[in-house]
C-alpha cells in the first residue's frame, strides 16, 4: 500500500511539475524573429573580415540570399582580394544577386583581371547568367 501511495504521488509530482514548466509559453512566446536587415549587416562585416572562411561564407550567403545590399563589398572583394578563391566567390555571389553594377564587375573582371583562373571563372559565371536571362 506504502507503495502504490509513492507512485501516486511521485506521478502527480511529475505532472504538476511538467504542467507548471509550460504554463507561460504561447506560440508566439517561442517564435523565432528574423530580421534580414540585421543578417545583411552581419554578412557584410563578415565579406570585410580578414578571416578566409568567414569572408568566403559570408560572400555565398550573401548571394544565396540574393542581397543587393551586399554588392558594393562583394565588389571590394572581387577588386582588391589577395586570394583568386574568395575573388571567385565574389564573382558567383555577385552573379546570383545580379545587380547590373554587379554584374558589370564581373563583366570588367573576366576582361581585365591578371589571374588567369578568375578571369575565366568570371566570363563563365557571367555569361551563365546571361543565358539564363534569355531563357
């Protein structure tokens, strides 16, 4: 009898517990704000980080999210870069948003730059874009 008596108790403890753990929370409690003026602004700190895979990231990102806010550091990365990897990534980033000033950089680049690689990958991402445009 002792037992079943601390069982009982031991499940009501339980339950009330549970009950009182998740009186407050509404929906709306637990829904997640996202402020894409805010994400923008953190991607472009990180294009201008001195950190590689941080400015890398933040570069893709910011053309997934086709961010025309984001052009004029894209831009920066594809000019002034050390590194012919984040030049290209800048390169991509700025086709997917597809600003026509952008678009223009990418343009130049393909024509101008002294990397072999880049200036390639800069014509094939631009004139990928193009045909895209047309279809």
């Amino acid at each position: 009898m002792k037992r079943i008596l601390t069982v009982a108790l031991t499940i009501v403890l339980a339950v009330s517990l549970t009950t009182t753990a998740f009186a407050g929370t509404g929906k709306d409690e637990n829904k997640a704000t996202f402020d894409m003026a805010t994400v923008e602004a953190n991607l472009i700190a990180g294009v201008q980080s001195e950190n590689f895979g941080l400015r890398t990231s933040a570069a893709t990102m910011l053309g997934d999210l086709k961010c025309p806010n984001g052009v004029l550091a894209l831009m920066s990365v594809l000019r002034n870069d050390t590194d012919e990897r984040a030049r290209i990534v800048a390169a991509l980033a700025l086709t997917k948003i597809g600003d026509p000033v952008g678009m223009y950089a990418v343009k130049q680049t393909a024509r101008l730059d002294s990397n072999e690689r880049v200036k390639k990958l800069c014509g094939l991402f631009y004139q990928e874009r193009k045909q895209q445009e047309i279809s």
